[in-house]
C-alpha cells in the first residue's frame, strides 16, 4: 500500500512537473492552475489505473494450476466511474495442484482455495469437493475430522450446482 501511495504521489508531480515545462515553454500563456489540475489528473488517475489492474496483477502473479472460482464486482459512491465499469475487489481460486483423493472415496477431492482480497493478505482454507454430489465442505473450524479410510466425519454440506467453478476446478481430471 505505501508503495502505491509513493506511486500515486510520483504520478502527481511527474504530470505536474509536464505542465510546469508546458507553461515555461509558453511563456506563461498557458494558465497557473493547470499545474495543480494535471498533478491531481495524475493522481486520479494512477489510483483508477491501479484500482482496476489489481485483478489481473494478482492473477499474473498465480502460479500455473490455480484456477479463478469467482470474483466480487464493487461500486462505492468514493469511486462514482465504478457504478459504469465495476472494480473487482476479491477473489476465489481453487490450487489444483494440491488436489489430494482417497481411494476408499474417489469422487471427494480435498484442495486449498486461496482467498485474495485487496489490500489484505492472501489466505487458504482446505476444502473438501463431493464431485458426484456437487457439494462441498470446510474443512477448517469446529470438531471435522478425517478417519482413517478416509471419511470425513462432522463436516457441514454445502450444496452447489453442478456448474460452480470451483467445483468443476477440483474434480477436473489430472491433467486438464
């Protein structure tokens, strides 16, 4: 955050300091208060960029085999463009790379999702997947546990649809 903060501020003065030349070269024709309005435009506008290129800077930065499962559109009235184009704030993926299966249970799939929320750090939660009851459980909180023929015992069930993305990512066969 403080590296966007001295980024914006950069922006600012870099746009500013183009307006000062512009009004030197001019001999003054161009008027004062176009040196502040430029660094403002500056500002704003490496603060919209950033806001809206967070999405795909973050996912970039995803390692090859961490799939997106959903993402959170914003408007807020602080950022009246967004009501125009929504500003994505957050997001699932599913780290197929950590798929983990039980041969007692092969249609369940155990696989971390990643949470990422701007401006806030990344977390995982293990996630158990039913790909033939198209449901899933937390495996995090309360007494759940794992027997050992692999059932999961006290999970609570959360139907999903059979097209849900993170579904569809979990139980995706090896490979795909």
């Amino acid at each position: 955050m403080l590296y966007e903060l001295i980024a914006a501020v950069v922006a600012g003065v870099a746009l500013g300091g183009i307006a000062m030349a512009l009004r030197a070269l001019t001999r003054g024709l161009l008027p004062k208060w176009l040196v502040p309005a430029a660094a403002g435009a500056g500002i704003l506008g490496y603060s919209i960029w950033s806001e809206y290129s967070w999405y795909s800077r973050a996912l970039a930065a995803q390692p090859e085999g961490v799939v997106t499962a959903w993402h959170n559109e914003e408007s807020a009235p602080w950022r009246p463009w967004s009501y125009l184009a929504p500003v994505i704030t957050r997001f699932t993926a599913v780290d197929t790379r950590t798929v983990q299966r039980h041969p007692d249970f092969p249609d369940q799939r155990i696989v971390d999702i990643l949470l990422s929320a701007r401006w806030q750090p990344n977390s995982i939660v293990k996630v158990v997947f039913d790909c033939v009851g198209n449901k899933r459980a937390d495996l995090s909180g309360g007494n759940i546990s794992i027997g050992t023929n692999g059932e999961i015992k006290n999970a609570r069930w959360i139907d999903l649809t059979p097209g849900d993305a993170g579904l569809k990512a979990a139980c995706a066969p090896a490979g795909e």
